[in-house]
C-alpha cells in the first residue's frame, strides 16, 4: 500500500485522479486540477483516511481501497479516497 498523505479540515486539495469519480453522479462535476476543501476526515478500520470535499452523491456509501468497508454518510457527502487528492498548498 502506498503511503498516504495526510489530510486536515481546511487543507485545499487537488483532484489527481478523477477516473473513479466520474459517471457516479457526483455534484459538482470533478475534473483533474480541480481545487477543493477537506470539509471532513473520517478513518475506516484498517486506518485508511477518507476526505469530505463537500460533493454529493446519488449513492449513500463509498467502500474503502484497503479493507472494502462500506463509509455510509447518507446521500449528501461522497468520501475521496486520498490517493485521489494532491495538497495544494494555497
């Protein structure tokens, strides 16, 4: 497993991979470069981070890369694995 970088509330992140992100439904739309801020940091079991950027999803739960746990958060938020996110630095 790679090494994540770490994620706090307030960080700005970049979308580095959009692949998984598109055709889920997701609002607002999510394109590579695309610049967000972590609204929320939740840790599954296996200690993996999951990012709330504040996109809303059709589907109510995002499963975990690492030990597939189901994150269920009710349909308004749409958990980012990091490996998907790049700190901005701005």
């Amino acid at each position: 497993m790679e090494k994540q970088e770490k994620f706090e509330v307030g960080d700005s992140v970049i979308i580095n991979n959009d692949k998984p992100l598109r055709g889920n439904e997701i609002a607002p739309p999510v394109t590579v470069g695309q610049r967000f801020e972590v609204k929320e940091v939740l840790t599954c079991k296996c200690g993996s981070k999951h990012v709330d950027l504040g996109l809303k999803s059709k589907v109510n739960w995002v499963t975990c890369f690492e030990c597939a746990e189901n994150l269920p958060r009710g349909s308004e938020i749409h958990w980012c694995h990091p490996s998907r996110l790049t700190k901005s630095g701005i």
